[in-house]
C-alpha cells in the first residue's frame, strides 16, 4: 500500500514539475517578440526599444529555473 502511494505521489511531483516547466517556458516564449525587435533595432542602427540587459537578466532567470526544474525531474 505504501508503495502505492509514493508512485503517487511521484507521479504528483513529477506533474507538477512538468506543468511548472512549460508554464516557465510558455513565459519565456511571450518575451522573444522583444528579442526580436531589439535585434531588428540593431541591425539596421535604431535607438532599442526595450532594456537590452533587463530583458536578458528576466530571460536568463527563467532558462536557469527551467534547467533546474529539469534536472529535478530527472534525479527523481
């Protein structure tokens, strides 16, 4: 019985983890128009229209919580 309820609960965890990465990427995605626009601004020598570093550091944040949830997911 106990046995059966920690697959549960793996299971649980391992859903969890899921939903929270693809929420996390989802958030990631709805940033890369402004990634986009900011490399259009470069290429052809316009004033930025976002905060390069603060978009980079926001993004960053995300990639590193995304890895992390991964590699949890896949210790388990």
């Amino acid at each position: 019985m106990m046995e059966k309820i920690s697959r549960y609960m793996e299971r649980d965890r391992q859903s969890e983890l899921i939903l929270d990465i693809e929420s996390l990427k989802s958030e990631l995605q709805e940033s890369d128009y402004k990634v986009i626009k900011c490399a259009e601004a470069m290429v052809v020598g316009a004033e930025m229209p976002y905060d390069v570093a603060s978009l980079h550091t926001v993004r960053q944040e995300l990639r590193d919580k995304i890895n992390e949830l991964e590699k949890a997911m896949s210790d388990e």
